[in-house]
C-alpha cells in the first residue's frame, strides 16, 4: 500500500513539470509569433514608403507639366492623373500610419512578455528544482520500501504470495485483512466455525471466497 501511494505521488510529478513549464513555452511562442509579425510590418512599411516617394515624384511631375500644356483636354487629363496620384499618397502614407502603430504595439507586448518570462522563469526554477528533489526523495523512498517488500516476500509461502500477488496486481488494498468476530474484516460475509478455527486456532491465513482477500486472526481476537 505504502508503494502504490509512493508511486501515485511520484507518477504526478512529471504531469505538474509539463504544467509549470506550459506557460513559459505559451510566452515563448506569443514572443516568436509577435517577433515575426513586427518584421514583417517593417518590411510592408519600407515597401509603402517606397511606393510612395514614387508616387510623390510622380505628382511633382504632372504638376511641373500643367504650365507647359497647350490644350485644355491635356490639362484636365493631367489634373486628373494628380488627383489619382494625390489619392494613391493618401493610402499609403495611412497604411504606413497603421503600420506603425501596429509595430508599436507589438513592440511594447513584447517587452511585457519579456518581464512576464522573466519572472515565469524564476518562479518556474524554484518549482522546477522543488518537483526535482521531490523526484529524488520519491525515488529514494520507493527504492527503500520495494527493498523492503522483497525480504519479506522471500519469506513467504509460494501458493499464499501467488494469491497475495494477483490481489496486489489488480490493487486489492488492504490485501490482508483481519478476522472480525466470525466474519471477513473486509466483507463482513460469515464463515463456517470450522474456518474460524483455522484462522483462530491454527493461525491459517483464509483466502474470502465472497470478495477474495486473506484474512488472518488479529492478535486481539
Ligand atoms: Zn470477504
């Protein structure tokens, strides 16, 4: 029983590790994701500004040639290429405006995430280093009481640590139980008083045949 709840507490240790470390891998993809984003943000905005200085120069163009035109179907047509380009400007320089804030913002998370990764990562070290020794503890005990458990049953008949085993196997715990009056300590089903005197008298440990644990006469009875 004590190596059942040995190995109990010891099978949830590397459960809360995976825990503990589960946040800190959560920052570290949001830092990636976010990293990614701003360089891509950053080369949207110098391919805008690109287009823009072209745009821009091309304004300056058709405003250069409005005094040179001759006819009033040229001048409105190149009133009309500067609206388009006066437009085009406008978009762009708000996308680049967007742009910016977007890497602003991201900028600034990502400078939250690396105080929140900071202190994940020494408040995960302590508990990291505690599930650790806890470990080593766990092992150290386990290894102790299996050692334990093995001298004993070395002193065990075969045919009564057969059934004892297959009851350990499925973790029939308590796998002995004491006698109780004229009854299984477990199941409480009487047996014939001939088997209560094997059990009393002649110190038989009795396999229950209603619920199958060993039941032995405690020292009381
Ligand atoms: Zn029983």
């Amino acid at each position: 029983m004590r190596i059942v709840e040995l190995s109990t507490r010891r099978d949830q240790l590397p459960v809360r590790r995976a825990e503990v470390a589960s946040e800190i891998i959560a920052l570290e993809n949001e830092k990636q994701g976010l990293e990614d984003a701003v360089e891509r943000a950053r080369l949207d905005r110098r391919n805008r500004e690109g287009e823009l200085e072209v745009q821009q120069r091309q304004r300056d163009k058709y405003e250069a040639q409005l005094n040179q035109v001759k006819t009033n179907v040229a001048y409105s047509a190149l009133l009309t290429e500067i609206q388009g380009a006066k437009r085009t400007i406008g978009e762009l320089e708000t996308e680049v405006l967007e742009l910016m804030d977007t890497i602003e913002q991201d900028t600034n998370r990502l400078a939250e995430i690396e105080v929140e990764l900071a202190q994940k990562r020494e408040a995960a070290h302590d508990e990291l280093q505690s599930i650790d020794s806890e470990t080593a503890a766990l092992d150290q005990q386990l290894a102790t009481e299996e050692r334990r458990r093995n001298l004993v049953a070395e002193k065990v008949d075969d045919q009564l640590y057969r059934v004892y085993d297959r009851l350990r196997r499925v973790q029939r715990f308590p796998a002995l139980v004491p006698l109780h009056g004229s009854a299984c300590g477990s199941c409480h089903g009487y047996f014939p008083p001939q088997v209560v005197r094997e059990i009393t008298h002649h110190g038989r440990i009795y396999t229950c045949e209603a619920c199958g644990v060993l039941v032995y006469a405690a020292h009381e009875e």
